[in-house]
C-alpha cells in the first residue's frame, strides 16, 4: 500500500472487485470485518458503526490505512449482478485526439461518489441537448473517479459530433449504469485472448488493465482490427504493454477498404472480425484450453464465431461484447 492510501483504495488499484458506493465514510456499504492484523484508526467518517462491530473488528474499507498486513473477511463485488446501477454526475477533465476521428473523452467523478463497475461493462452518457448514448469503459476499475471513453466520429452521429465540435472542459456528462456482462473471468487460469475491433478496442482495453492490475500470470494475446494502419489508434500504448509484460502479445490486424460499399459498415466489421480470428487460428490452432473476449458488433460475429468454435474453443469459454456500436 502507498502512504496513507485507504484499504478500499488499494483493494481497487490491485483489481479487487469490493463492494463499496460513496467512498467517503457515510453509506456503510464498504463494512469489512478484520480477521488477522492491527490496522490504524479510522479516519473521521459520517456513518453510525456500532460499538458491538467495532469490537469484532469491523470497519470502514474507505475509512481505514494500515502500515502492516491485514487479513480481511468482506465479499466481492465479482458478479454485474452485485453491482449495483449508479447516477453520477461527471465532469469532462480531458478531450484528446487519439487520431484525426476518434476523441478520448475522460470523465471525473465527484471525489465522494466514485463509479464502481467491472472492467468490460458500459453505461448511458447523457449530455445536455444531446440523445444519451451508450459507451464502453476504456479505464481500468482499479480508478473508479477517472473514466475514460472512445468516441469515433462518423457521419450523421449527433453525439460524436457533439463531443468533436461543442464539448467543452469541465462540462457536465451525467453518467448511468455500469451495465453489461461482457467481464472478465479472474478465477480462470487459462490463456487470454482479445479481438477487438476499431473503438471496440475501449472495453478490451478495460479487461486488459484488470487482468494487469491482477497480475494474472497466463499469457496474454490481443489482436486488434482496423480498416486502416492508422485506425489502430492507441498503439503505442499496446507497445507499452509489449514491452513491459512478460506474458503479452501484440497483433495489429488491418483489413483495408470493404470492396464493396454496399454492406456499409457492418459488411466491413464483418470482415474485419473474420481476418482477426483467422490470425488467432493461425497462431493458436487448437482453442480448447483458451478463453477468447471479442468486442465489435455482435451481427458482425456469426463468421468470426463459427471459425472459433471450429478450432476447438468452448463455446462457454467465447466471450463477446453485444453492444452496438454503429
């Protein structure tokens, strides 16, 4: 733990999954009882813990450091079903070009009401003046007060215009949600591996935080598919990754053009989709032993899914992301 960094804080950045809501010492919902070990005393919080639970150990996750090890009885928030649907009002903190069309639009929460989610879920964004949209999570949950989303621009799309031309700093974006069960699996042990497709990168981004804050030990392999070379917008931070993990693979998959424009868009993630799981069977041949996360549009998947499944894999080990993203 960092100095004078709360039990809950540190439960969080290490990926633990607790179950908690307003982080500030007034709703209870992050009691804990301490089995083994002298934390220090609870800083000041609002919440009325009885005399009866202070004598069993119980206290205050976001309330309570320590500067030696704990043994701490509390349950997990490992479940979306456990997690419950939170409205947060948010302010823009940062608006960056990633590329010429896609923003990376980073949210603040208020200090005393973080957002708890599992890494791969989604919520609403809704803006003044603007239809609310669903968008994926692209930050890890270990940092419930900084959220981070993908947004691509695309014709005739009245919220990405929005984001692009009129969103401003320190603006306000309600948020609503987590939802989604497109998580990961922290109990499984066998090899991970990501396709993503274009902005689907952001909740598989999301996933491979949380596996990284775990310090999940099985290797990694994340193919990731565009249109075009530079459509792969966040590489350098997939380099990162490369060259900071032992277990990490890295595979940039670039389709080109669609040959036709008449499947538009989805035509092309077809496509897309295809040419990355056909890169996974090349590189991994028998799937029986692998748990496979896919994210891009789920009418896009059928090809991508039948090859899969083709080459072995479980169909309850395939994972795939259902929201729409065109």
């Amino acid at each position: 733990m960092e100095n004078g960094e709360t039990l809950l804080d540190a439960a969080l950045r290490a990926g633990i999954p607790l179950n908690y809501n307003c982080a500030s010492g007034s709703c209870g919902h992050c009691l804990a009882r301490i089995v083994r070990g002298h934390p220090d005393a609870m800083l000041h919080h609002d919440f009325a813990l009885r005399d009866a639970d202070r004598e069993r150990g119980v206290v205050l996750l976001c309330r309570t450091t320590t500067q030696s090890d704990l043994v701490i009885d509390t349950e997990l928030a490992s479940d979306p079903a456990n997690i419950p649907e939170q409205v947060i009002v948010t302010a823009v903190s940062k608006l960056e070009y990633a590329a010429p069309d896609v923003m990376l639009m980073d949210l603040r929460t208020p200090r005393s009401q973080t957002l708890q989610f599992l890494a791969g879920q989604h919520v609403t964004l809704a803006i003044d003046g603007v239809t609310p949209r669903n968008k994926s999570i692209a930050s890890c949950p270990c940092n419930g007060m900084y959220l981070q989303f993908h947004v691509r621009r695309a014709p005739e799309d009245e919220f990405a215009d929005h984001v692009f031309t009129r969103l401003q700093l320190k603006q306000r974006v309600v948020i609503r949600g987590p939802y989604g069960h497109f998580t990961l699996d922290a109990k499984s042990t066998r090899p991970l591996l990501f396709l993503a497709y274009e902005t689907g990168f952001a909740p598989i981004k999301s996933l491979v935080e949380n596996a990284i804050s775990l310090e999940m030990a099985q290797p990694m392999h994340l193919y990731w598919a565009a249109d075009r070379p530079g459509d792969h917008y966040l590489e350098n931070h997939c380099r990162a990754w490369l060259d900071a993990l032992d277990n990490f693979r890295y595979t940039a998959v670039t389709t080109g053009p669609a040959p036709s424009p008449a499947g538009g868009a989805l035509a092309q993630a077809r496509a897309a989709l295809m040419a990355a799981a056909t890169a996974v069977v090349r590189d991994h041949p028998d799937l029986s032993g692998y748990d496979v996360y896919v994210s891009g549009p789920d009418r896009a998947m059928d090809d991508a899914r039948a090859l899969l499944l083709a080459h072995r894999l479980p169909e309850g080990r395939l994972f795939v992301d259902t929201l729409e993203r065109f």
